[in-house]
C-alpha cells in the first residue's frame, strides 16, 4: 500500500501530462482545418487552385472563375478564396474581376465577389476601362456585373465615381446609378 502511495503522485502527474499534450494537439488540429467546430459548415467538395466554367444554353463558356479554394457544399452553395473571373466569348467587350473570396447563395445563378474588386475591361468600342468597386454580383442568367456599392471607374481621359453600377457581359452598356459625378478631360492635340 505504501508502494502505492508513493508511485500515486507520479502516475496522476503523467496522466495529467498525457491530457494536456492530447487536447493541446486536438486544438491545433481543429485551429489547422482538422476537425471543425461545433456549427462549422463542412464543405461536400473541395478544390484547390480550380478552374469553374459556367457554360450558357447554347453551350458556350459564358464566365470562367479562377480561384485558390473552391468550397462546395450540401444546399449548392459554393465558396472561393483568391477569385478572378473573366466572362468568356463573343466578339463584343469583355470583363476580368479580382477579388479576394467569392461565393454563390444555394440554387442560385449568380456569384458574389467581396470585399473590394478590381474589374478591368474593354467595351465594345475599344474603350479601356477600370472600376473599383465593392460587393460586385455576376448574374450569368441575366448576363450583367453590377454593384450597389459606392464605385470608381476611370477611361481613357475620364474618370467617374458613383453609388453603384451594372454592366452587360459584352460591355455594351455600362450605367453608373446614385450621385453620379465626371470628369472629363479633353485630349491634348
């Protein structure tokens, strides 16, 4: 009994060693991506430095997204971190989008680019044109890119800022809403 008295101590402290060393490992598990948190939304499918194509009915690739991570999960929704979407095709204008995650609502048919997204893009009379914007939805049912979020766009000799925006895929149509305000400088000759 003795014996068990004096080893006692020693076996409760490597117990107590074991529990930390195993839950301090179980937590940097769950904090590295391991096992998630209660409530956590767990992905279906991932994907890794993906390309997404969303094709139209006539079957040509309408938008193309690139992105780092592409989460997809049970209710359709999807999620991507580091994004750049380009819309695909056609001979008129075309659009290139960066921003840092994506996502599409569940069963939707469209995709929303956060926080701040930087568009470059040529209209259909081959005006260059930049926009910063933030919150940029893509509608590839309605084929448009628009933002109801303060914007900045600059072309060639001009530059505009608004409270928000939408454009068409082919760049034929670019309409700045709210507190429009231009400027507009003649070209040197």
């Amino acid at each position: 009994m003795s014996r068990l008295c004096a080893w006692l101590p020693f076996v409760l402290l490597i117990a107590a060693a074991a529990y930390i060393v195993s839950h301090s490992m179980r937590r940097n598990a769950e904090l590295a991506g391991g096992t998630p948190a209660a409530g956590e939304r767990v992905p279906t499918y991932v994907a890794d430095q993906a390309t997404w194509v969303r094709y139209g009915v006539d079957g040509t690739p309408q938008v193309r997204a690139q992105a780092e991570r592409i989460d997809y999960y049970d209710d359709r929704s999807i999620a991507m971190t580091a994004v750049v979407v380009d819309r695909l095709g056609g001979t008129q204008g075309h659009w290139h989008l960066e921003a840092a995650r994506g996502s599409v609502p569940p069963d939707a048919q469209r995709m929303l680019l956060q926080p701040d997204v930087a568009i470059r893009g040529e209209t259909a009379s081959d005006l260059p044109t930049t926009i910063a914007a933030r919150d940029v939805w893509v509608d590839w049912q309605l084929r448009t890119i628009s933002s109801d979020q303060p914007v900045q766009g600059s072309a060639p000799n001009r530059a505009v800022s608004a409270k928000g925006w939408q454009t068409d895929f082919d760049a034929t149509h670019i309409q700045m809403k709210g507190n429009v305000e231009v400027q507009y400088d003649a070209p040197s000759r």
